[in-house]
C-alpha cells in the first residue's frame, strides 16, 4: 500500500494521534497513517459531508462494534475511537501488508496449494466473525491483507450484526457485485453466513484464476442463477468452488467444512506445519509480502512526537493486542521462528483431528 501525501483540506492531528499521509479512501471516509507513540496506526475519518447525517453516524458506530467484537488474530485490533465527534473516527492496529488485490494485480494467480491456504485462512476467520454473531458482508481480496503468518480481514463498514435490525433496506444492495450472493443482491436484509460464505468462494475464484467470477454493473444481474466463470480454474479446487458459489443457501458448505477441507488438502500435500517458516503461496507473492514486510513504516522523529496526557485512558493502547511483526517502524532482523510461530500447526492439526464445532476463538 503505497502512503500518499496529505492534502490541503486533511486534518493534521485526530484524538491525539498526528497523521502523516494518505492510506486509502472509500465511499465513507479516508484511512490515514498515525502516529502517537512510534507505533502506527490507521485512522479511519469519517467524511465531512457525511458527518451531518445520522444514517451514517450510526453506521459508523456499528463499524466500531464490529471492530471491538472480532479483534484479535483475524482482523485489525481497536486503538481508540469517538464515534460522538464533530468528524468521527476509528484508529486500529495499522498492518503492514499487502491486500491480496495488490498481489493479484502485480503477480497474477496464485498457485493450488496457495488458494488451499488461502481458504484455511478465510475460512477460519468468518468463523471466528460469524461466532461474535456478526456478518461481514464484502469480503473480497481488497479487504484481505497478507501477511507471512496468515491472513488479516478488514473493512468491517457495511458489516452487521446477524438477527439484528441494522439499517440496510431491500432497496440497498450493500456489497460488491462481483463476489456478492444473490439473495444479498436481490435484499441486503438477506445476508447470512452463508452468503459471507459465497463470497469466500468469489474471492477463491479471483484468488486461482485471476480474475473475478461475475462481470454486473447493476445489482438485478446478480439476483439471476447464472453460471460463474471458472476458467482457469484448477480442477482441485472445482468442487469447493462449485459448492460455495451455489445459488442456493442451503447447498453452500459451511466456513467451518471449508476450514476443514483446505486444512485436509494442505496437510495431504505436505505443507511443513512443524516449523512453518512461510506461507505456501508462489515465489512472486511471497517475495511480495516479505518486501511490503522489509520496508520500513515512515514515522515520525522522537522529538516530533506529540505530547500525550498519561491519564488519557480513553485512547491508550492495548498493550495486551499483540501487534504484526510488519507494523514495526525500523527493519529489525528476527528469528525465524518468530515470523511463523509453531501454535500455527498445533492449532490447525488439533481441529482437524477433534473436528470440534467451536472455533471461535
């Protein structure tokens, strides 16, 4: 992710954090990199246009829940927020990572054994969503990080929390297009797990072959039972795929048989789970996330940090999160073992020989 200059009408400091660029900007605000120690973060603001408008606020305000529910491995952890400012925001856990969109765009597909890891991944974070009771409802390879010790999932902006209210409508078809369900397309008060699940299966699809499954400019072509583009597809990956991107709710795998599956592949195929120094994905991307990885965080000099008040509890941070090796501000050479810890094949062989239902975390 490249760091972009501020511009003329960006604020240069929110909730005591002094923000140095531009990290990216969708239709609800704009991400920046902060500072307020010499740990990054990524501050999320909410535009100012948007900010007068209380359908916004409360979705902003659903955001931040949703970041405080998951937390932990899977996604971003919470730094600090105030959802109630005059422009709210929302700083997390700043990833030093590259999405998967970034490595598809430069680097193609990745290989059979990496989509497999891919899905173990994916797969074991909407659990561990799904059993905080909430929906994601747009994941796709942009909202996908990769790091060398798994995958990180963001943007939780349309997310909601399942059997809730929310504050969709029919008329709102919230998503992506291209790895959107269905019945989400046809009414965004339908999205379930299993419709996270399908888009699991979409991002699979962009993920092995390239490119996306479905090509729609308006939602009413994704209400319709058409056949997904598949080509290029490796053969082993067809039923999986097939099955996750099934038009029908009840015939879609759950996230927990995809976990269980892929985790069978990667084991089957011999992927070193003892002391697994790096993810099995194709030389190009690997050597994509480590140089993301080996870059250093711009931050800023000691003595230009801002001064923060040491009874400030309400934006303190967690020092109990444990932050991404990447997130560091200087290049420092670890120990291998460090960048993969070995809980990673003890967590993974123990499910899948107990095959225990709760893997929330």
């Amino acid at each position: 992710m490249v760091l972009q200059p501020l511009r003329a009408g960006d604020p240069r400091r929110i909730g005591g954090f002094r923000l140095d660029g531009r990290l990216g900007q969708g239709a609800m605000g704009v991400v920046y990199l902060g500072y307020r120690s010499t740990r990054p973060v990524a501050v999320k603001v909410v535009r100012p246009q948007l900010a007068e408008d209380e359908y916004f606020r409360r979705r902003f305000a659903l955001e931040l829940e949703a970041i405080q529910r998951v937390g932990g491995f899977h996604t971003a952890a919470l730094v600090a927020a105030d959802p109630h400012a005059d422009t709210p925001w929302i700083a997390t856990q700043y990833i030093h990572a590259p999405s998967l969109l970034e490595l598809l765009d430069q680097h193609g597909a990745v290989s059979e054994i990496g989509a497999w890891w891919l899905a173990a991944g994916l797969a074991d974070a909407l659990m561990h969503i799904h059993s905080v009771r909430l929906l994601h409802r747009d994941l796709k390879p942009a909202n996908v990080l990769v790091a060398a010790d798994g995958v990180r999932v963001i943007d939780f902006g349309i997310s909601h929390v399942h059997g809730g209210t929310g504050l969709t409508t029919a008329s709102a078809a919230l998503g992506t297009l291209a790895y959107m369900a269905p019945e989400q397309a046809k009414d965004s008060r339908r999205a379930s797990e299993a419709a996270d699940v399908y888009s699991l299966g979409a991002t699979l699809v962009h993920a092995a072959t390239g490119h996306v499954p479905f090509y729609a400019q308006m939602p009413v072509q994704r209400t319709l039972d058409i056949e997904p583009d598949l080509t290029g597809l490796p053969t082993a990956l067809s039923d999986l795929v097939t099955r996750t991107l099934s038009y029908d709710v009840e015939d879609r795998p759950t996230a927990q048989s995809v976990l269980e599956e892929a985790m069978g592949r990667l084991l089957d195929s011999g992927v070193p789970t003892d002391a697994q120094a790096y993810p099995p994905l194709p030389e190009a991307f690997l050597a994509g996330v480590l140089q993301h990885q080996a870059e250093p965080v711009r931050a800023p000099a000691p003595e230009s940090l801002p001064d923060v008040e040491p009874d400030d509890a309400s934006e303190a941070e967690p020092d109990a999160v444990p932050l991404l090796r990447p997130a560091v501000t200087a290049p420092v050479a670890e120990p291998e073992p460090e960048v993969m810890p070995d809980r990673w094949a003890a967590r993974w062989r123990s499910r899948i020989e107990d095959r225990r239902g709760d893997y929330g975390g």
